[in-house]
DNA sequence: GCAAACACTTGAAAAAGTCAACTATTGAGC
DNA sequence: GCTCAATAGTTGACTTTTTCAAGTGTTTGC
C-alpha cells in the first residue's frame, strides 16, 4: 500500500480502484494517514523537485537553516535515520554549498552542521512553495478543521507509543 | 526522518532531540503528517504483530474480506504496490491459510482473492484490537476535532495530485 | 486472423535501510 | 590521575525492499 513515501498517490476515481474503497479499512485512521502522507509526500517531493531538493535535503536543510547549530547526532535522533544517513545527507548538502559541518568546540568528537547562506536562501524559496502547495491541498478542508489540523497532527506525532 | 514506516516513533520529550522542535519544518503538515503516520505505524505495527500480520498483509486481508472479490491487478492498484507484491502478499496469506486465489470467471487471464472463514475471522479480531488503539491515540484531541478528523484525512487522501 | 495490450509470475537489478567495526574523544568510577 | 566503558562520526558490508525486465497465456481492437 502507499504504507510509505515511494508512491504516487492518485484518486479513487481511478475507475479500476474505486469500489475497493468500500471495504472496511477504508475507514481505519491508519489507512487514510498513511495514504493522505503518500499524497503529501508527492506533492512536496513534486514541489522539491525543482529546487532539487528531496524531502529528507529540505528537511534537514530546514533545521540546520534555523541557526540550531544540531550535531549529526542530534539529528539523527530528531530526524528518526540512521547516522550513517545522516552522513550521506549532509556530505549532498555539503558537496552543493547549501550546508558545512564545523567542530564542535564543546566536544571534539563532534561537528555541528549549519547552513550557508546559500541554503538559508534556497531553503526558504523552496519552503515559500510547500505551504503553498500544502494551502492548497488544505483550502477544502471545512475552516475550523483547517486552522487545527497541523495543531491535532502536531499532538498526535508527539505522542508516545505503546512501548 | 521518519518519513516513512520504517522507524519507531517517540516523543519529543526524548531529551537530547527537543530543542530541534523549535526550526520551521516542524510548522509544515507534511512534516507533522509524517510523524504522525510513523507514529500511527509503529502502533498498529505492534498490535498486530499478536496476530502475526503485518500492516500491508491486515489491509489486503481487510479488502478481500469485505467480499469485494478484487483481481490482484486492482488490489495493486488500490494498495499503490507492484503487481510483484501482491503476489507476495497473497502468498503468504494463502501459506497461511486465510485466503486464496480463484480464477476469475469474466477473464481467464485474472485470479480473484477471497477470504477463507479463518481470514475473515482473524480479520475481525485485529481490527477490533486496531481501532482500539486508534480510538486511545486520538483520544486526547479536542472532541470537535477527534470526531472529523478521519473524514479530513478521507478528502486529503483523495485529493488528486498535482501531476 | 494478427498484433498489441494485459494479468500474473519469476527473478534480476537497483535502491534503501541496518548493522558492524574502526578511530578519536569523553566521562564515570576508582 | 588513571582506566575503561561509552560515545560521535565514518566507512563499508550485509540485509531488506522496491523496481524493473522478461516470460507464458489470454484478451481486445482492427
């Protein structure tokens, strides 16, 4: 299923698929998240594209671009990947002048990434594009769901899990 | 980032991660939406896990036990994976006895996917324990928001792209 | 009747994720 | 102050997942 951000999300008037939506999953909450994530992920991915920026550069761009001076493993840790990934991640942003890594000078073992000028610029050109497309995708939302939809996926993303 | 379902959600609480909270991205719906469906994964992950199905195994078991009779071509379709999986999928959930193939009367070419009574069975039992996780997630949200907030997701889930 | 398209399947190839091991550094315990 | 376990970042091996190619048999459009 569109269980994850590799797919391409379109209607359920896609004539073949339309009466699947019938069944009972159809109504399960983690069903429609996880497909409404899939057409987001599309679209910013389609928003990103052009900046080339892929989700996970943009997000990481964005936090670094917040003058939040993260080590890698702060990142890691926020950002739910592997440190190894993070690495990958930041040598792209490094290799494009967007990011850089600099000694930490409370531990040495460590850096903090921070961004460049150029990727404080580029970040917020391309993060200018995603809530517009993300307006956009909201705007037939009844109103007062819209204005605290973010607010009641901001509670739920920060919940505990069973564990 | 957990952008996908890949990672075990938990919270911002987590101390060494918090102070990343205050950059930008974590304004962006599609950022919170992605830690939501992490989230929404990892617990329905773990109440599953008892009845040895997986998220993608439980949804195409939930399809085929609404008896919507579906080809595997329109279960790929509707689930957005590759006719390759659905074999898999199917496999296993034939392996184990909860469903199989039926060659489809209307076009020789095609199998149609029923539910075995087991299926439909175990099919029940997960998703009683599923949506009971689900209404103790949800459970804090503002009442107004908590009673539309599948619907929301229904409209968002189906909104086309922008491709 | 023929060729292109299609459903399912198998398996190869590519991509993504996870894990192991290394060096250098830090911090806890004595 | 010393020792050793833990830690940060890194590299690369290994595993898992996804994507793609190609095959057989069937259907459809001309």
């Amino acid at each position: 299923m569109a269980l994850d951000s590799s797919t391409t999300a379109v209607s359920p008037s896609a004539a073949s698929s339309t009466r699947l939506w019938d069944s009972a999953i159809s109504d399960d909450v983690s069903f429609l998240l996880a497909r409404a994530n899939a057409v987001s992920m599309a679209r910013t991915r389609q928003v990103l594209g052009p900046f080339g920026l892929k989700v996970r550069s943009y997000a990481l761009l964005g936090i670094v671009a917040a003058d939040t001076r993260p080590s890698q493993r702060e990142l890691s840790e926020f950002l739910r990947l592997d440190p190894s990934q993070i690495v990958s991640l930041v040598d792209e942003l490094q290799t494009r002048g967007l990011a850089r890594r600099e000694p930490d000078p409370r531990d040495r073992r460590a850096n903090v990434v921070v961004a460049t000028d150029a990727g404080v610029t580029l970040f917020a050109e391309a993060r200018e594009q995603v809530l517009r497309a993300e307006s956009a995708w909201l705007a037939d939302l009844p109103r007062e769901i819209r204005d605290r939809f973010g607010r009641a996926l901001a509670q739920l993303a920060t919940t505990e899990d069973d564990s």
